[in-house]
C-alpha cells in the first residue's frame, strides 16, 4: 500500500492546530504504507480493532463531534457509518458490536481511505476559517481532542497489529530491521523520596485530557522508587523461581486469573530449545513487531499484566508505586534534565523522514546514564503500571455533551499506568497523563518499576 497525497506536508501553516493536525493525519498513514488490505480488514480478539477500523474511526470523530457541528451546509459522508464507526459514545446513537468490527468487510479499504481524504480535506477548510479564533474556543478544543484522539489510536494500530501478526503461524514482522544490540544497564539502584504535601495533575497551558484534572493536593509518605523499570531478564528469575506456581505472591482475582488461562509468562513468550515451557534449559523467545526474537535480558518487561506487575513486586519483597508517587518522580527529574523525556524511546513525531528508519517499536535497553539524582526511562519504553485505581480527582468533572465519555464512564474496575511507550507518539505524553486498563490487560506495551516504603 502506498500512502496517498495527504502524506506529504505542506511547507507552512498559520497555527499551531493546522500542523498538528496534518502532521496527525499523516503519521496515521505512514504506519500502514507496508500494509496489505488483508492486514487492514482482520480483528485478533474483542479487545483489538482493525487497522482498516481504526482509520475509519478517527475520521468518523472529527465528523461526527466538528464537521457536523461546525461545517456549514454539513452532510455525512455516508450516513451508514455514524453506527459503523461509533466506539462507545451512547450520546451519539447506536453502535456496531465491538466484537464483531472484524466482520466488517464492506466498506473495502480504499473505500476508508476514500473517507479518510474527506474528512481531511473538509478539515483544513474549517481550520483554516478558523486561524484567526480564540485558542479556547469550543471548536479548537474539539479539534485538539481530535488530534490527541487519533495519536491513541495510532498506538493501537500498532498494538492491535502486533497482536494480529502473533497469531499467524508465519509469526511475520512488521518491519524487518530489528533495533537491539547487547546493552546492559548498569546502577540499578533505589531512589529516595521525602514525600509531604504535594501537588499533582496537569498545569499550564495546552492540550489535557479531562482526566487529568483539576491539579490538587495529596500527601505522600517518603518512599524510594527504582531507578529502572524492572526487565525481560528480571522477569525470567522470576519465572524460573515458579513465580506462576506460588500462591501466596498473587492477589485472589490474579491467581484465579493464573489457572483459568493457563498463564505460564507473559504475552508472546514462548520457550524453545526444551521438553517444556518449565525447563531452565530453554531460552525464551518473543514475539515483536519485528518477528520472532530471542529476549534481552537487559531491555524492560512488556505485555505484563496489572496481575503479574503485582506477583512480581512481592516476590521482591517491594510494592507498585502509587500514581501520584509516579508523577512527583516524573516532575522532580523532568525539572532537573530537560532532555528525560524529549531522548525517550517513543515514536516519532513522523512530520518528516521514514518512520520505519527511525522507531524501534521495542523497548531499549538504556543506552547512557543521563543522571545519577533520578529514576531512568520514567517516559517512553513501556507504559507502568501502578498501584492506583482509576478514578476522577477531587472536583473532577467530565467534559459537556458526548465527547464527556471519552474518560470518566470508565472509572471503574481499572488500574492507571503512566509514562508512554515506544507505541505511543513523542509529542502525545506528559508527566500529569494518565493511561488506563483493566488488570488483565497484557496486549499493550505495559511494563512495570518497582517501589517501596521507608522505614
């Protein structure tokens, strides 16, 4: 598949809103240049989408909640898909089953494509009628939303695929070149934390989601955070110590979770060259967006569960940080070097060059200590889990109308991550962000670092 016109940016925009947007609209395209229309069309699992849903989607967004209101003289681009391409807005009428987006194969792909060029040209008419509003206007916070919106579903396309292409007994890769080389990371130590009355949430000006505000005030007792997220080698010391067999690390729901699935190790690790998964002789391999790898010891765990996340952190004797633990880590390095997370191992922005050169799409090893004062690799790598609920600040109030279901209506049953990960694009993350998933939930890039209380 070769990506259309709309790859290719134009030199200068007025605002801020239009190169956002257009640089958006093209990323999503350049994930899916290699893409087949098969690749596009299949669904792995209810909890996965198709590529080719995906880009149907983000455009039904910006037509549903900013075409439709905004653009004089709105008609739909076809009225079918306002149900085909609903997620979960109820506000916004009926929905086609999530489990069943698989099915769906009319439209084809270069009918979504088609649709796709629509809603993108009718976009840039709009912005740029509205170059010269207010940055708080209705219309431009609608817009933002719709940029950061689809910046998530490029991580899913990429998550979803990865989960596509392991079941295929082919185990083919997304793209060939694969980014490791032996690194170790060195000094891992625990950092310490004074803890007291601390503020926590976004500030400032831009872009935030409602779930992350308002910014208050929690207290924290001191604490000591590791100063990098535990790794594939870590996690096999703990496998190999029958970390799955004991049932005295998990909590109720995980082991239960444990012998109903038959859990042994993580998502996409297999062990090849014993009688068993359980024989120390083997070597585990895993599954990337690259193919079939052996593991490095030294690059961070991913496609752990909240579940596993937990076991692991008893059998260390230590816990999962808090969110809030988290994010006064984040801020304390972010104020001490600048460069934490603007060097992290996310996706690029993609505004310019080849994104198959340029993404490793695979956690790293940390290459260089870029400090001695602050827990490493805090963005970018891996999403971490944490210890806390997902639920609305203090004061938390959702956005009016449809669009307030994007967050609040699942603030219930799920746990927070935070940080970003080498799925997630460069300019999407900030320290007051905040991820979320059920506690099973393995098939995102989810990792894990370890915290502790101070005696």
């Amino acid at each position: 598949m070769k990506p259309n016109e709309h790859t290719k940016p134009a030199p200068h925009y007025r605002t801020p809103i239009e190169s956002r947007f257009t640089s958006v609209r093209n990323s999503t395209l350049r994930l899916i240049a290699n893409l087949s229309a098969e690749d596009c069309s299949l669904q792995s699992m209810p909890d996965a989408s198709p590529v080719k849903w995906h880009l149907a989607h983000t455009s039904w967004f910006f037509e549903t909640f900013i075409l439709e209101k905004f653009e004089p003289d709105f008609k739909p681009f076809d009225p079918s898909f306002k149900v085909l391409f609903n997620s979960y807005y109820n506000g916004v009428g009926d929905k086609h089953p999530r489990a069943e987006r698989g099915l769906i194969s009319r439209p084809d792909l270069q009918s979504v494509l088609a649709y796709r060029r629509n809603i993108t040209e009718r976009m840039m008419v709009l912005l740029a009628a509205n170059a010269n509003s207010a940055n708080d206007t209705e219309f431009l916070k609608l817009a933002w939303l719709g940029c950061n919106h689809e910046e998530q579903h490029q991580e899913l396309i990429l998550t979803d695929l990865k989960h596509l292409l392991s079941k295929n007994p082919l185990k083919p890769p997304y793209q060939s070149r694969w980014p490791l080389t032996p690194v170790e990371s060195r000094n891992k130590r625990w950092h310490r934390f004074d803890g007291g009355l601390i503020e926590v949430g976004f500030e400032g000006e831009g872009f935030r989601f409602d779930n992350e505000s308002p910014r208050h005030k929690t207290y924290l007792m001191p604490f000591e955070l590791a100063s990098h997220p535990v790794t594939h080698g870590d996690f096999a010391a703990f496998i190999a110590d029958g970390g799955y067999q004991r049932a005295e690390l998990w909590l109720s729901l995980g082991w239960d979770w444990v012998n109903t699935n038959r859990i042994e190790a993580p998502l996409y690790w297999e062990k090849r060259g014993g009688e068993s998964k359980n024989q120390r002789d083997g070597k585990w391999f895993t599954f990337t967006l690259h193919g079939m790898m052996e593991i490095d010891d030294h690059t961070p765990i991913c496609h752990i569960s909240f579940f596993e996340a937990d076991a692991y952190a008893r059998w260390k004797n230590a816990r999962l940080p808090s969110e809030a633990e988290w994010e006064h880590a984040a801020a304390f390095a972010l104020s001490g070097n600048h460069q934490t997370k603007q060097e992290a191992n996310f996706t690029q922005s993609l505004q310019a060059g080849n994104f198959l050169e340029t993404n490793a799409l695979h956690p790293l090893a940390l290459r260089e200590e870029t400090s001695q004062d602050h827990p490493q690799q805090l963005f970018g790598d891996v999403w971490e889990w944490t210890c806390s609920a997902y639920l609305g600040y203090p004061g938390y109030a959702p956005e009016a109308g449809a669009v307030g279901e994007y967050n609040g209506k699942f603030m219930c049953n799920q746990f927070v991550l935070r940080g970003g990960s080498c799925a997630t694009p460069k300019q999407h993350i900030r320290a007051s962000y905040r991820n979320f998933f059920p506690p099973d939930a393995r098939w995102q890039f989810s990792g894990f670092r370890l915290a502790r209380n101070v005696t």
